[in-house]
C-alpha cells in the first residue's frame, strides 16, 4: 500500500515534502534513546548530519554522544559524511562500535 498526501500524490513525491523514516536503534544506541525503532519526520532535503542531529534533539544528550561513534546505515548502505543527503531513504540503522572476537 503506497502512503499518500493529502494532495493525493506518494508520500514524499512533492518537491520539499516532508517524509517520514523508520530509524531502528542497535546495542548502546538503543539504550541510550529508550526505543528500539521508530518513525521520525525529516524535512525532504535532509543529510545525514542532520538526521544526527534530529535524533540528538529529540532523545538529548546522553544519545548525542552515543551517535557522535555511530555508523549509520541508509536503506542498508554505510553513510559517512554529514553531508551526504539521505535522498528517498526508509530505514536508517543506528549501529555503535561492536567488539568481539
């Protein structure tokens, strides 16, 4: 089933649309914002930067600092840079430094 605005065209096909991402929380990420998952709205042009920050606003400082050594996965894909946009993404994974063996 395809979402849809008000205006009757697919979720997010609008220039400067809003859209809606599922962000999914691994290990101390999810601790530290007290979900597992969830659904966050971000503007259309949103970057990877400010998705962090986004997701810092909303769950304070003790995520901050988890997100400041997380690798964020987009729709499965590593995202480095702030910069980088995060396009017509659904699922962003928060993933913390794992160690082991």
């Amino acid at each position: 089933m395809t979402t849809t605005d008000p205006g009757g065209a697919p979720a997010g096909a609008r220039a400067g649309a809003p859209r809606t991402v599922t962000v999914r929380y691994f290990a101390a990420a999810h601790e530290a914002a007290g979900v597992a998952e969830e659904r966050v709205a971000l503007p259309a042009d949103a970057t990877v930067g400010s998705c962090v920050d986004a997701l810092a606003d909303r769950h304070g400082p003790r995520l901050r600092d988890v997100l400041a050594v997380c690798a964020l996965l987009v729709d499965g894909t590593l995202h480095r840079g702030r910069d980088e946009p995060l396009g017509d993404a659904t699922v962003v994974d928060v993933l913390p430094p794992f160690a082991g063996g």
